[in-house]
C-alpha cells in the first residue's frame, strides 16, 4: 500500500476501503505517517458496503429464488419463514399455535448462523391466513419476545404459501 500511486483495496471488518492515489490527494500522503489511519480519520476515503448471504440448515431452505436472510451493514433482513420441517421440508401438523412454534425456531436458527438473537429483532412482521387466530398466535410469540418486544405489524391474508396458517419476516439489528 505505501509508495505506490496505485489505488489498493483494503477491508476493515465488513467495508472496504478503496486508497486514494497521490495524485487524488498529494497533500494528505504529506502530513500522514499510516496512509490507511488517515484515511479513516479523515473519511477521505471511499468506500462499498458489504452484504451478507445466510444461510443455515437448521431452517428451511428457500422455495424459490430468495435468501434465508441477507445482512448489511449490522442489519440483518430474514425472509418470511413458515412452518416447515428443516429436515423433511413438509409443513408441520397442528394449528396455528404449533405452525407459529416452527416458525419461531426457523427464525432463531438463521438469527443464530448470523450470530444473533431474538433481543436483536427489531421489527417483525406477521402474515395470518386468518385473523382469528391473531390471539392463539400472539400467545406463541409472546414466549419468544417477553421483555423488549420488537416493533411489529400482523396481517390476515388471503393466501400464504404451501396453504400454511403463518408466515413471519424479522428485521435484527446489531
């Protein structure tokens, strides 16, 4: 990286930062001893974020062209998840309370392969095939999130796939 008029691409954590050249900014190379220091200090620097696919055998694969979850920048978007059997990949039996129990589980397995946890979920959203099964449901998600609940939003629907009662889509952030 030093010495060169070259633009270098390093990665700090998860950013990637792009050097500028001498050329870019002469004077910077001049009063700075670490070229990369500086750069941040000064956020002369550009920069790209990073995303993150995840991905985790513990939940459901996708059913169709989608991630389980996708992570930027310390924010992670989990895709709607139903009640499907990891291992099978068959819809579970039992009502709303079991359907949401699954679902739950699905969610705290990717939370977990991104390293996180329910106390990071900021915002979920919860798709009913029927809103009088909001109580029965509420009554599962409520053991899952006791203290803190997220910001969430539920809807009835007028279909969900492969016929399911419920479907859940998790914001966690960092």
């Amino acid at each position: 990286m030093y010495g060169s008029d070259r633009r270098r691409t390093l990665f700090v954590g998860k950013t990637r930062i792009i050097s500028i050249s001498r050329d870019e900014n002469p004077g910077l190379h001049k009063r700075c001893s670490s070229r990369v220091f500086c750069l941040l200090l000064r956020s002369n620097f550009k920069y790209s974020t990073m995303k993150r696919i995840i991905k985790t055998k513990l939940a459901p694969a996708a059913i169709g062209p989608y991630s389980q979850a996708v992570e930027v920048n310390g924010t992670l978007y989990i895709s709607g998840q139903i009640p499907l059997n990891p291992e099978t990949m068959t819809v579970i039996e039992g009502g709303i309370q079991e359907q949401t129990e699954q679902v739950l589980k699905n969610i705290g397995a990717i939370l977990a392969e991104a390293g996180y946890s329910y106390a990071d979920v900021v915002k979920s959203t919860c798709l009913l095939s029927d809103m009088a099964n909001f109580k029965a449901m509420n009554e599962v998600y409520g053991k899952y999130y006791s203290e803190n609940p997220p910001a969430r939003a539920a809807f009835a629907v007028k279909d969900l796939p492969l016929g399911v009662l419920i479907e859940i889509e998790t914001i966690a952030a960092k």
